[in-house]
C-alpha cells in the first residue's frame, strides 16, 4: 500500500469517525450515523468532482472508500460509549485528512485549466466542506464558519501553497509535501495557541 | 396508462403531499410549500441523477412531473384543513413510491456498471433522500436519519435484493416486482410493530 | 463595460453584502462570511449549472466573480458596524439582481430545448435560490418560504413573461428589458404594499 493511499484511507476513516460523533450526539440512528458519515468523508470531494464535472465520482469509482465507511459505522454503532475518547486522537489524522483532501482537490482543479483562485478554493472546499455539509445535516451552523481554531484557513494557506509551486514548476511530489505539510502544522498549531478570527460583529 | 408509469404517479404526488404538509406545519407560505413539495417529490432521483452525470435530470425530461406538483401545491393550499386528515392513507402510496424510486435508482446504478454496494445505496438514496432535503429545508434534523420505524433500511434491503437477482441474471419483471414487494411489506411491517434502531447513545 | 455586465456585477455585490449581513447576525466569522457571501450570489446559478450540466460553472468560467466576492468580504470584516445602514439601499440592487439573473436563468434553460414551465422554474430557481441556501446553511428556515413581501412569485412572473415573449419571437433585447422591468417593478411594490401571500395554515 503507497503512502498516498494510506493517507487517504486515513482521511476518510477520521472523516467517518467525525461523522459518528456528531450523529450520536444529536441521538441520530445507524441510518443517520451512516450518512452524517458518509457526508462527511465524501460531501467535499462530492461537490468538487460536481462542479469541476468529473465522472465517476471518486467514491463510486473507488467503491471500497463507502464500505469502509459502512463497516466504520457498524463498528462504532458497538464502540460508540468508548469513541468520545479516541477523539482527541483524531486531530493528527484528521489535519492530514484535510491535507491530503485539499492538495487533492487544488492539483485536480489546476489539472482543469482552472484559474489560481478557484484551484485553492477548490481544495479547500475539497478538504473542509464535508464537515460542513455534515454540520448542516445536524441542523447546526456549521463550525467551520463560527469562531474557532483556523482550519478552512489552513487547508486555503496550503492549496496556495501548492498553486504557486505549480507556477514554478516545482515536482509533483516536492509540492505534496511540502504543501500538505503546510496545511498539517498550520492547522496543529491553530489548535495549540488557539488561533482564530474574532466573530464579524465585535469587529 | 401502464402499471409502471401509475405507480410513478402515485410516488410523485404522495411525497408531493408529504411536502406540503411538512410546509404548512412550519409555518411556510405558497412558495414554501412547492419548494419542499418539489424537494420531497424530486430531491432523491436530482442526487442520483447528478451523482450518475444523467442528463436530462428526470423531471427535466418529464415537466408534467413539476407541473403535478405546482397543481397538488395549488389544491393543497386551498385544502390545507383537511390535508392531515388524509395522512394515515398516505402510507400505502408512500412506500408504493419509496418502492418505486429504490428499484429505478438502483436499475439505473446498475445500468452504469457500479459495484453491487454502490447500486444498493443509489437505490437507498434515490428512494430516501426526498424526504431528507426536505427536512434539511425546514430546518429539522431529517425523520430518516432519527429512531423511527425502519425506513431507509427497508429500500437498502429491497435495492440489494434487486442487485442479486440481477446478478442471477433473473428477469426484469420479476425483480422488481420481488423486490418492490420486499420494500412495501418490510416497510408497513416496520410502521405496524415500531421496529427500529435504537439511538447510538443508549447502545 | 456594457449595461449587462454592470447589472451582472451589481447583482453579484448585492448579493454579497446579503451574505455578509446574515453571516454576521449568525455571529459566523470570515470563513463563515465568504462562505454565505459565495453560497449568496452563485448558489442558484450553481444549482442551474448542475441541473442542465451545463460547464464549466458560471463563477469557474469567471474566476474575477468569486474574487470580487471575496474582496467584499475584506472590506465588510472592516465596515460591519456600518454595513446594516446601507441595507435599505440594497433593494434595488437586489431586485435588478434578482431580475437579471432570473431572465439569465430563462434564457439558458430556453436554449437548452426545455419546456416552457421548466424554464420559467430554472429562472425563478436561478434568481432567488442564492438566498434559500444563504439561509440553509445559516441554520435558518429559508425567508423565501415564509410569508414575506412576495420575492419568489415576481421572479417567476418576469420569468413567464420572458418565456411567452420568446414564444411570439420577440427580439431578445426587447424581452430582456421587459421581463427584468416586470421583476424589478414587481417586487419594489410588492415591497412597498406588503403583498403576501397568508401561511399555509391560516389558509
């Protein structure tokens, strides 16, 4: 198994675990567990491969990603008393999960011809959106747009990061790196020293 | 009128009506009621459809659907006292056209040479998802995804056995009738004796 | 710049500044802010992209609308305190926007061989469906839906007028300018008189 694939299973196993959380929390069933999952892991890369019009969708191409997801939730249906306590373990996972997800999202977008600012913001909707469709499913407004420790704003650092290596004509594989590692230790140390921007109001 | 194309209609105006209900008891307006209406009737097969890159979207390609609707609306707002009334009659049609959608959603996965599980969930999500987005809508966490009589799992298990008896090369006929039958009866069994799945929390 | 650029960009601003009131009220941050803002202004031309797959999206095609979109979002993080004093003279704009990408959104759907109540439908969809998500993700039940001076139901008007005017071939210019005045007119009296329609339940 290659390191990518292996940062990717990664991903979506965190993304699903996020998923499980936030759905037992708001009393959801297997069902919604399922989908808040299942949103999670893949409502990003979903409107990315819907606007930039790709076919198949990565998850329908790459059937294993939802049954992993499927049998995560089944999983966590049994474990779901104990899984509170694993997610502080989730934060590495899942700052390389929105790494990977976002240069992912940016390298597909340049690949389409597709202007500076829309290849970051494709990434980073690639690497983010999931937990907002998530959230919003949950019938909360979404955490990514409240006041709270950086994180869309990592994954968008880092998608510019890889655009303008991409200008330059940097190797693929140096970009990755150095662009995911961007967004990982961004992101680690957002949560470390509680970086955020105040709320719009208080301005 | 053929068979098919009846119970076709049935689905469409029996969600149409569960939409306006659902508009009426937050408190919406005309507009409001078609939106959630059209969301209910059309909300599951527009994702497959996107999902599976089809073109036209199937109520695209049939407008006397949209206009079925905006007419049940009409009706529905002048009658809206004695909607409710009519609502335990809705369940029969309702799972008629659940049925409908999860065999038409999961043939058509089927028809793009997706893997069985993907099938199986394009079935659940074409026959589901409706009703879902139409909550999101209104602002309420989606019934689907909270302890409530089994109802997504019953088109999951119809779409799966559509997809083995597609695999046993079984006539068309036949599997969609087996697996419709499979989808109304486990479903009005699930409302009769409350079977569910019990919140995530108290597992 | 032509006049339809102009409407274009004004609708696109109004648009905006929409978003960044409602992402304040919601107490979001600017992550938050740019994503209403975005959600604002494309959201319903997105969703007419996606349903008559047409590509690239309008704003890809475009890169310098979500640009535009952005740099307003940096001067109302600056100006919030500020922003809701220019509310009131954002009616305007809002209907010359709703108007402009209502006939738009006709428009496109007429080329594309729909019928004439899809097309008024994709015009209505595209004028007003920006806010509908603003209002979604914001956790919001969506203003359109509710009983509020009529928004919705003048888009659709100027959209009907626009698909007859097409019927009878009028020259398009002719069209463009009658139906985006019967839209605008519309809405500023429907504004000006309160006209609503009641809530389904007091029908």
């Amino acid at each position: 198994m290659s390191v990518v694939t292996l940062i990717e299973y990664l991903a979506v196993i965190a993304a699903a675990i996020y998923g499980v959380l936030l759905a037992s929390r708001t009393g959801m069933d297997f069902v919604g567990s399922f989908s808040v999952a299942f949103l999670a892991a893949f409502g990003g890369g979903t409107l990315r491969d819907l606007f930039l019009n790709r076919e198949p969708l990565f998850w329908i191409g790459n059937p294993h990603y939802p049954i992993t997801v499927f049998v995560i939730c089944i999983i966590g249906a049994f474990t779901i008393d104990h899984l509170p306590r694993i997610k502080p373990l989730l934060l590495v996972p899942d700052s390389l999960g929105m790494a990977f997800f976002t240069v992912a999202g940016t390298a597909i977008a340049l690949g389409s011809q597709d202007s500076w600012f829309i290849a970051a913001l494709m990434g980073a909707i690639t690497g983010t959106f999931g937990g907002v469709l998530a959230d919003v499913v949950c019938n909360e407004v979404p955490t990514l747009f409240k006041p709270a420790p950086l994180c869309a704003t990592c994954s968008f650092t880092g998608a510019w990061v890889y655009v303008i290596g991409d200008h330059f004509q940097f190797e693929q594989v140096t970009m990755t790196i150095v662009s995911s590692a961007v967004v990982v230790v961004f992101r680690l140390l957002a949560v470390r020293f509680d970086w955020r921007f105040p709320p719009l109001r208080s301005c």
